[in-house]
C-alpha cells in the first residue's frame, strides 16, 4: 500500500504591495493577516507542515512571534509559485500547497478541497479550485479570472475576460442563462518534481498578456485540474476588502466557511 504523501503548505508573504504596503501585518482584530491565514491553514486535515515563505524581516519577526514556522526567501522572486518552488528546493515534500497570504478567510476544507483534486488526478501536476458565478458583477470583473475546463476538469484557458463568450447574444446581460461561468479560486497545489520544472520556465506570452501566473504552466504544456467547491473566500487587495474582513470577524466568531455575497 503506497504510503500517503507529505503536504506542505506554503504562504507567500511579501512586505511590498502597490496598494496595501506591508499588508501581511495589517491588522485584523488583534491579529495579523499573516496569522489569520495560517491559523486557517491549521485547520485543514491533509496538512503535514505549514510555512510562510517571506522576503522581509519584520514578517518573519512577526510569524515568529505567534509561533509559525518561517523561511526568508529572496525579494526577486517573482510570484507567489515562483516562492513556493524556492522553498521546495530546501524542504523536503512530495505536495507543495500555494495558499495565498492575503486569504484571512479561506475555508479550511477548501485547502483540502484542492489538495484532493490533485490527489484524484495522476494524470495533473496541479490542482486548484473553481466556483460557479452567479452574479454578473463578477462575470464582467476584470479582477476576477474566471477558467474554462474540459471533460476531464483539466483548465483550458484562464482568463480575466469572460469566457466562454456567448456568440448568439450580445446582450451580457442574458449570459449568465446561457453558458456556465466558473470564478478560478486563486490556491494552488504542486506536485514536487513539477515545481523544479516550474522554476525554470520563463514568463510566457499569455502570462504576460493577462498577469496570469498560472497560464505559464499551460502554456507550457502541463495539465491543471480543477475541483468545484462551492465555498469562497475574501482576498484582501483594497482597504475595502479590509474593512469587509473586519466586518465578518466582528460580526462571528466562527465565520467560515464563507460564501461570498455579492
């Protein structure tokens, strides 16, 4: 009987942000983003270790303090999987987990959501998530990547625009009636030796085109699999994204999982 494999869960947090500087050690009710995440992180069951990949000093002082597990990582990194490959090249691992740093609120059951997607799926060397959208607001967000699948539930295309377009109706309005549009869930599960293949490849047209991390990996060749939750979560990007965080803590003190309202 195979052995089942060590997981690792790695939270990038980088101190620069364009629009919140410094914004692991925002703080949210007396704790930090930063432990907000982890402490999540904790209470996912597939999880062997947990660990925040940072490039700055005071984060790793922080994750010290409230006794998390810490690595300092360079600051040329370039993306969030480009710091979780740099730590799986000195951890040992089988499963690497990408659990962005600005989810205070991510469901514990959707990190073991994604990292069964991959454990179901030999034929992938990433997993992720995805959420149908019901509301055309996030149809038409820019901000939110939406991703078409294939029979299989293997990614064929993430996108920024809404996708699939709807030939036969030009009124968008209508389009939510038509087609199924699934919102992507930005967390990430890595096989170890695709991570090593990862590390080396170079940014790709399409990843350039749409700021997509993840279509380097298509572009590349390599399958992602997709599991479908129905959970979803906050990412902390604006100061109104903080103050709707504040407002879920104050409002439970159990406040996940989450379902976004619109």
């Amino acid at each position: 009987m195979p052995s089942k494999p060590h997981i690792i869960a790695v939270i990038p947090a980088r101190y620069g942000s364009q629009r919140l500087p410094a914004k692991p050690l925002i703080d949210l009710l007396g704790k930090s983003l930063v432990q907000r995440v982890y402490e999540q992180a904790q209470q996912a069951r597939l999880l062997d270790r947990i660990v925040v990949a940072t490039d700055d000093g005071r984060i790793e002082k922080a994750v010290k303090a409230f006794g998390g597990e810490v690595v300092l990582t360079s600051p040329e990194i370039r993306s969030g999987s480009d710091r979780v490959a740099a730590v799986a090249k000195e951890m040992k691992g089988d499963i690497f987990v990408n659990i962005q740093g600005d989810e205070p609120l991510i469901a514990p059951e959707m990190i073991d959501q994604a990292v069964q997607t991959l454990l179901n799926d030999s034929s992938a060397v990433v997993g992720t998530l995805a959420k149908k959208i019901d509301d055309l607001h996030e149809l038409l967000n820019p901000g939110i990547v939406k991703v078409v699948l294939d029979k299989h539930r293997h990614a064929l295309y993430f996108s920024r625009s809404a996708i699939p377009h709807v030939r036969d109706d030009e009124d968008q309005l209508k389009w939510l009636g038509r087609a199924t549009f699934l919102k992507h869930i930005g967390i990430y599960v890595f096989r170890r030796t695709f991570l090593a293949v990862f590390a080396g490849l170079q940014e790709s047209a399409l990843e350039r085109a749409e700021k997509l991390e993840q279509l380097r990996i298509l572009e590349a060749g390599e399958t992602i699999a997709v599991g479908l939750t129905t959970l979803d979560s906050i990412p902390v990007d604006t100061a109104n994204d903080v103050n709707r965080v504040l407002k879920i803590l104050k409002s439970s003190s159990q406040p996940l999982p989450v379902k976004e309202s619109p």
